[in-house]
C-alpha cells in the first residue's frame, strides 16, 4: 500500500509539472498544498512561498469570525431621536439612523440558496425593494405617530472609524459595487444598480434606468451616450472621479445589444441611507425641516497599517490588549432632552451572512467582518485592529506560522495581502476540528453547483464533490478548499498562481485540470 501511495504521489507530481510547463501558463508563479484531513502533507510545490490570496482571504476572515463571534450573531441597526418631543408627533432634535455593521440591508434572499433551489420567476412578479429593511423602520416611524422632526436625518457609521478603501484598493475598482467603500451602515451593498438599454434606431438616445430610483444620488451625464448601429456590439463607459457625484457616461450600445447592468458603488453610504431615510419619512407624510447627512468617525490611530496590527496581534496574544485609540461617546442630553428609540431592525444570524460572503465572494461583508471583530474584541473597529486580532488567532489558536501571511483588508482585494498555500490548507485542517465546521463548510461554493463554481467543474467526479473558495485579482488566482478524492477520502488542497499572461484563463484552466489531477491521484 506504501508503495502505490508513493506511485500515485510522484504521478501527481509529473502531472502537475507538465501542467504547469505548458506554454500558456509556464512563466506564472505556482504553489500547490495537498494534505489530508488531519493536516499531513500529501503533495507540495512551492507550497512555502508568498502568493496573492485574492478573495481565498475570505477563508481566514470567516473563520476567525465564526470562531470569535459565533455563528448565531446578529446585529441591530437602530434609529433614534434626539431633542425635546412633543407627545409622540413632533421632535426638536435630529433623527439618526445608527449603523450596526449589519451588512444585509437590501434585497438579497436570505438564506442563500443554491440556483435549482430558488423558485421560478413568474410574469407579473415584483422585484425586491432593495431599501426594503429601511422602508420598515420608516413605516415603523411612521407609526409611532410622529408627524413632524425640526432638525437632521442623520446616517451615523461611527461604529467604526471612517476608512472607506483599505491599503492597496485600486482606483480603478472604487466606481463598481466590488470595490464600494465599507462602512458600519451599509445599505444594498453600497451600490446602485444602473440598466442601460439601446434606443430603436442608431442615433436615438440611450434609456437609462436606476435602482432604486430614490433617492437621487448621483447626477448623470449621458450627453455622450448614443444607440449604435446594429452588430456594433456595446461599448458603454462609466466613469466617476473620487469624491464627485457625478457620473459621467458615453459610448455606444447598439440596436441589438442586450441591456447593460451595472452595480455603481456608493461614495458615502452614511450619506445615502440619510437621503433615502429622509424621502422615505416625507413620502409617509412626515415633514423634516432640516437636511440628510452623514456622521463619521475620523481615524485617529497615527502608526501605521502593519505596526498598528502587529502590536495589536502581540497585546492580544498575551491578554493585555489595551484601548489605544479615542472611544465616541454620547454629548449629555440637555436639560428637556430625550433620546427616545424609534425602529430597530436585528440582522439575520452571522452564519448566514458569512455563505452569501463566501458563496459569492462578497467584499463588503468580509470587510465589515473584520472591521466587527475589531469592534467587540479590541477597541476601535479599525480594519488594522481587526487584522491584528486575526493575525493573534491564526497563529496562537490556528498554529500558523506568521512569516506564512500578512493581511490588509478582510476581502483579499488589496494587493498587498500575501499568504503561502501551507497555511491556507494548515487553516482548513483546523477547522476540521472545530464544532461549526459542518456548517462553515457549507458556506463554500460547491463544484458545478452554486456561487463562485457553478460554471466550473461541471461534470463527475468533480461536481459536487469540491467545497472551495475562489480568488481572482488582477494577474493572481487562487482556489482552496476540499474534495472528495477517487477513494472516497476527502483531502484538502490550495492551488495558488501569480503573475500570469494578463487576459487570459489558461491559468484557471490549468488550475481545475490540477485540482483533478489532485483528485484522481489520491
């Protein structure tokens, strides 16, 4: 038995070399990491080195989060008055909307559910209200009886401090839905969504449909947008310059194109939920005199991103984790002030949230997971915070070596992250072991089957039998996870690649043909 395991191990290994010698992938970078359950090494190349994890970051963000704050958390987003009321219809003071770090307030199905489970769409369906859990605590507003607020809307993210791109973002990524900015009051991912449909003939203007329609945030320029001639294909351009709400777009799409669906990323989500909250009080016959605005917490922290998380990580580690940054506190109420509680919307329990994080790869959610498990287990909710209280896990709890990994952000968006394949697997065989890992497990894209894998690994024996997350970022690709092998063991692996030909998937390629060579070798 020793001998054929030792057959089927250096078969493994030509395979893998004549996979990635082919021409189309051979100047890339490569790691690969295969073990058992239990952590044992099976295979390993260039297993040691530093990769770009992209989003398989996301594998250490949840866990630490299942692990930390427990899969049943939730969080409650609140709106409160501030100021002299009146009985119960009318407040001196402002209205504030208190963000909570609830990432789901938008339309999305919760629980996730896998695409041939969701029902049938039907002719005459309604779509979801994107800003359908803030309509609620409008009409639950609008039901206390209170007709008249002499002050602000106020979008308050102060739960954490007001660092919307973490390290390494890039420029070009903050226009779209993937790359919004993070903050604690998160409203439809920060996003809105914009449909761009051709006119009949070339020449006619270009229809332009947003969601949701209210409120009005961005101003938009279209003047240089135009139908185009059939066959002429879609060459829509958006573009938004940082801190402008204007966004400008122009090009073509012609006659026959289908229509254009683009998620632009908010610029201030505090902003907008103040906007979208005040039109929806005065469309329920509420009169607000003042203005919606956003409330921030400025970051006040001046070390560093990477000295800052490591000596949060070392205090941490020895149990003397200390406060090191100004904690907001109330202003005292004033004399016939009250501050009374007028909605509230708890969030759907953690676990839920981490499968839509890594089911389809969601950014903002990873990263308002580390930024909450700064909040409850250090003092600030900075992201450095969080990432100092990962670092202390992952290598006190976990067992990996420090030198293995370095984190920016909770996403893998940044491309400073680093992380070897040794303790992406290291990580994964660790929580084998823990009580949550049936249900973390099923928090994965499944091969063929739903999230980030649908399209791949469509046929047996791969479908269905792989749980693992994805991670694309400019020329990086990873994929980690587990599979059900040709003996019926489930191993773990982690398929790592940088500096690949830009545009082009004959890494992917060459990736999925590794993971069954993987497979059928063991």
């Amino acid at each position: 038995m020793a001998q054929t395991t030792d057959l089927a191990r250096h078969d493994l290994a030509h395979q893998v070399q004549t996979i990635v010698s082919e021409p189309g992938v051979s100047r890339a970078h490569w790691g690969v990491a295969v073990t058992r359950l239990d952590g044992t090494p099976l295979y390993g190349m260039n297993e040691a080195q530093l990769f770009q994890p992209a989003s398989n970051a996301k594998l250490f963000t949840t866990t630490t989060a299942i692990a930390l704050l427990g899969p049943d958390k939730t969080f409650t987003t609140r709106i409160v008055g501030r100021g002299t009321f009146t009985g119960t219809s009318s407040l001196k003071g402002d209205v504030t909307i208190v963000g909570a770090g609830d990432a789901n307030l938008s339309g999305r199905t919760i629980p996730y559910l896998s695409p041939k489970d969701r029902p049938k769409k039907v002719a005459g369906d309604m779509p979801v209200d994107p800003l359908r859990h803030l309509a609620a605590m409008a009409d639950q507003i609008a039901a206390s009886g209170l007709k008249l607020i002499d002050g602000d809307i106020v979008g308050d993210d102060t739960l954490f401090p007001w660092e919307p791109y973490p390290a390494d973002w890039s420029i070009d990524d903050a226009l779209w839905y993937y790359g919004a900015p993070v903050s604690a009051l998160t409203i439809n991912d920060n996003a809105i969504g914009l449909t761009v449909e051709p006119g009949v003939n070339a020449g006619d203007a270009v229809s332009i449909v947003v969601d949701p329609t209210m409120p009005a945030y961005y101003r938009i320029d279209a003047s240089g947008l135009t139908t185009g001639p059939a066959k002429s294909g879609n060459h829509v351009q958006f573009e938004r310059m940082i801190g402008s709400r204007v966004l400008r777009i122009y090009g073509t799409i012609a006659t026959d194109a289908r229509p254009d669906n683009e998620d632009i990323a908010i610029e201030d989500p505090a902003e907008y939920a103040a906007l979208a909250l005040k039109s929806m009080l005065e469309a329920r016959g509420i009169q607000v005199t003042g203005k919606a605005r956003a409330k921030h917490q400025l970051p006040s922290e001046p070390r560093g991103f990477v000295e800052q998380s490591i000596q949060v990580a070392e205090d941490s580690a020895r149990g003397t984790l200390l406060c090191r940054t100004a904690q907001l506190t109330e202003a005292p109420l004033s004399h016939g002030e009250e501050r009374r509680e007028l909605a509230r919307h708890v969030s759907v329990p953690l676990l839920d949230d981490l499968t839509v994080t890594n089911k389809i790869s969601q950014n903002q959610h990873a990263e308002i997971l580390l930024h909450q498990i700064a909040t409850r287990l250090a003092c600030g909710g900075s992201g450095a915070q969080g990432e100092g209280i990962l670092r202390a896990f992952m290598t006190s709890k976990v067992g990996l070596d420090p030198d293995d990994f370095l984190f920016f952000d909770g996403s893998g968006l940044s491309g400073h992250d680093l992380v070897t394949p040794r303790a992406t697997t290291k990580l994964l065989a660790w929580a084998t072991t823990q009580p949550w890992f049936a249900d973390w497990k099923k928090t994965l894209p499944i091969g063929g089957e739903d999230g980030t894998l649908i399209a791949r690994f469509p046929k047996a024996p791969l479908k269905d039998n792989l749980f693992a997350k994805t991670g694309t970022l400019g020329e990086a690709r990873a994929l980690s996870g587990y599979l059900v092998a040709a003996s019926g063991k489930t191993i773990i692996f982690s398929v790592m690649v940088g500096n690949h030909t830009p545009r082009t998937t004959a890494d992917r390629d060459a990736m999925d043909r590794i993971v069954a060579a993987i497979a059928a070798a063991n």
